[in-house]
C-alpha cells in the first residue's frame, strides 16, 4: 500500500489528508499543510530543529511518517502563538536575544513548551536537559537558557497565582 | 535527504504482522518507533521495500513487575520505562539507563525492542539487558515463540539471533534479590550524543563488605556487549578495595577489542571504558547504589 488517508489534530484543529508511505511527518507539516514553522535540519534526529509535540510529548518529525501520526494530536510551533501575540516563551527568546538566524528557534521554543507545560516549576537543571536536544550554530546557548529560565519563572508565577 | 519508495503495512494484530512478514516478497523491515531505521532510511543507507509498522500492537506494549520477573513488551519506549515507578522500584537501573538514551524526543518513539534488534554494540539497552542475563521471546509464523537469552541473542555489530521472519515480542528479566547494588557509566561527547563506550555492573555485597556474587557488562568495546560473572572478575570473597578494582580492570579492558571510528580511537575507548569500570566498581562498594554521568 502506497497511500494511506490519515485523521489527525493539528495545533487543535482536526485535519484529513492522503499521504504517501514515505512522506515524512515534517514534509507532511510543511508541504502538505503550509506549516513552515517546523524546520528541516539534519533530518536524521540530531539537530532537534524539526522538534514537534506528538499528544504534548516532544518527537523528531523528520524521524516520523507521515501515516505514523494518524490519530494524534500534533503542537507545531504555529500552535504556540496566541492571535497575534507572543506567547511568553517566544517573548523571552526576544527579550533575551535568544535568536540570530531563528533556523532552531522552533525547536527550542516547542521544545520548552513542552516541558513547561508538563512542568512549570522545571528546575535549571531540567531546562538544561530539555535544551540539550536541539542544536543552535548561531548563539552559543547562554541567551537561550536565559529565555528559558524567563519563560519558567513566568511560567510558574502563572502557576502560582492560579 | 528522504527515503526511497517503499510499501507501508499496519496490521492490527501480531499474528496479521507475522504472517506479512512471513510472505514478504523483497526486503521487509519492521518499524516501530523507526529512531534507528528511519535515519537510515533518510540517509538511504537502508532501502527496505515494505515496512510493516507493530507500533500499536496491544500484545507488544506494557510494562508488568511480579514476584520474581520484570516482562516488558518490545515497543514500550525508552520513555516509557525512564517514567515506570513500578521499573525504579523493581529495578532502578533500567529507568536510569533509559535516560542516557539520546535526548526525550527520541525516547517518546525509540522502543526497547527495536533498540534491541537494532543491535548497536554501544547501545544502551543490549549491554544493559546482557548484564542481566534478559530473555526475549522471539516469534514467527512458522515456528511459533521462543526464548533467546540476551547473551546469545547479540552476534556482531547490528546483527542478532532474530530470523528474517522472526519479531521480538518481550523481555524478560528476573527480579533480583533486595539489596543487590548496581552502577552504570557511560562516556558520550555531550549529553545525549551517542555513547562511545559504556560501563555498568550488578553485585550482591555481604554485610561484611565481602562481594558473593557479581557480573558486569561493557559496551562499545567490541561488535557485541561484553559481560563478565563472578569468576572472570577476580573480585569475590573480598571486600572491594583500590587494589583489587585498579587489577580487574586492567585485566578486563586486556580482554576487550574496541575499534577506532571516527568518534575515538580503540585507545582511547580502552583508556575511557578502564576509568568507567573503576567507577562502576567503586559505585557498587558505596553504601549506597549511586551512578554518576560523565558528560555532567
């Protein structure tokens, strides 16, 4: 069988499509679904570029078919925006200059989404272990862990005052 | 880069994929979480004609801790194992060698049972599961369901017992007695990154000190896992001391037969897995069970 129909949620919308055995999940999100937010890098698991939420969990897209992600429901970076408006980890990547060329920025700020989502009070040294899966050539990280740190103490005042 | 063509199968049952398998025409892999096959597909290093995918196969999933036995399903993820409370209960080292598997993203996909048949000598898993003397049940269509034990299962780099037919159902491994130590160490660049050569050690340790039994495992020194018990390891009837942990380890590492690649050299592996097994050792004469990671 050389296509399949596959059903699925993305960023909480549901969505139907044909899909070819071979195509990739990431391809599947990119070309078939216009969400170029999630990036192709290395496309065999190393560079975290192509990171993406499969049911709140982080997962390689380039490392999925497409036909695999049937039945799940899929946060792409796309999904993390509110209208119009930075999501507080995409504020504290701009606050501390967390971004240069922006190629891995996807997979870091997915990639953290995640695990505040989980864990809103993640200690330094649970963001450090997040951030270790996603490569980045341009900033030397610092400014990245930095974000990330503001976007957990933002993440738990929420938490607090809720 | 992406994969070439090829057909893609979803059975709903194990006997549906068994009987695939057993029919296939050409070159026929099966998937699961795909974390060692799809690189290779992308990088066309692997050209299989049809996948048949058994990653939501009831039967291979879960995670089951009696009395005297662990059995874990072949597609429960690294993920999965890393957050058991039942595993760190039962057997602390497998949650704890379930988190030096790459990073989390590819331990929500990454299986036991593929990393198994995958069969990367300086895999977590198979020098984990040769360690503790695992069992995998192994099944076809034709000869129906079998046990292999992990130190016979692992033939040479990425080559194991398991027949072009066959599928890796379970892992068995038997509950060791309270108060049993263990250690692992492993050596990678950066956390995460593939490991170059990895230690990790089980023993009972009498209240005097004195060590009755032991077994330790090494990996990336050689196409397969290498595991040494009680006598090859010149450490019982003793308490463990500088002395006698220095002398096993040099003889262990005269024993092994790393290669040179482009992540180290056989010397340097031999040098690196020698301070891993001083440190497993020492670990298991601690008071307590602990593991220290190097690249931290």
């Amino acid at each position: 069988m050389n296509t399949h129909r596959i059903e699925l949620t993305i960023n909480g919308t549901r969505v139907e499509r044909e899909v070819s055995s071979r195509q990739l999940f990431i391809d599947f999100l990119r070309d078939d679904l216009g969400l170029t937010g999630t990036h192709a890098g290395c496309e065999h698991g190393v560079c975290g570029a192509c990171t993406v939420l499969l049911d709140g969990e982080p997962v390689r897209s380039c490392l999925m078919l497409a036909v695999q992600a049937r039945e799940h429901e899929v946060t792409t970076v796309e999904g993390i925006a509110g209208d119009g408006e930075l999501h507080p980890i995409q504020k504290a990547f701009w606050d501390a200059h967390a971004l240069q060329c922006g190629y891995c920025t996807p997979g870091f700020i997915t990639t953290l989404y995640g695990v505040l989502q989980a864990r809103p009070n993640a200690t330094d040294s649970e963001l450090r272990d997040a951030l270790n899966g996603v490569l980045c050539r341009c900033t030397g990280y610092q400014n990245i862990f930095r974000a990330a740190q503001m976007a957990r103490d933002a993440a738990a005042a929420d938490e607090g005052a809720s | 880069m992406k994969p070439a063509p090829f057909e893609y199968h979803a059975p709903d049952s194990l006997d549906g994929a068994l009987s695939l398998l057993a029919h296939a025409d050409g070159d026929t892999k099966i998937i699961s979480g795909g974390q060692s096959l799809l690189p290779l597909m992308n990088l066309r290093l692997s050209r299989p004609e049809a996948l048949i995918d058994i990653e939501r196969l009831p039967e291979l999933r879960g995670i089951r801790v009696d009395e005297t036995s662990i059995r874990i399903g072949a597609t429960t993820t690294h993920a999965q194992i890393e957050h058991s409370t039942e595993l760190a209960a039962a057997c602390p080292l497998l949650p704890v060698a379930a988190r030096h598997i790459g990073h989390a993203a590819i331990r929500t996909r990454g299986t036991l049972g593929g990393s198994l048949a995958h069969a990367d000598p300086s895999a977590e898993w198979p020098t984990v599961m040769s360690l503790l003397d695992a069992r995998f049940c192994l099944r076809s269509e034709q000869r129906g369901s079998h046990w292999v034990p992990a130190r016979q299962f692992f033939k040479t780099f990425f080559t194991t017992a398991l027949e072009p037919d066959d599928v890796l159902v379970e892992i068995e491994i038997s509950r060791t007695e309270p108060g049993v130590r263990w250690a692992f160490h492993e050596f990678a660049r950066q956390s995460g990154a593939f490991a170059i050569v990895t230690a990790t050690a089980i023993a009972s340790v009498e209240p005097d000190s004195t060590v009755s039994k032991i077994a330790l495992a090494v990996g990336g020194c050689g196409a397969t896992p290498r595991t040494y018990t009680d006598g090859q390891l010149t450490l019982l009837g003793a308490p463990l001391s500088e002395t006698t942990i220095k002398a096993a380890a040099r003889t262990l590492v005269a024993d092994t037969d790393p290669l040179t690649d482009v992540h180290a050299t056989s010397a340097d592996r031999r040098q690196i897995v020698q301070a891993l097994i001083e440190r497993t050792l020492r670990d298991l004469g601690a008071p307590a069970s602990t593991t220290r990671d190097m690249t931290r």
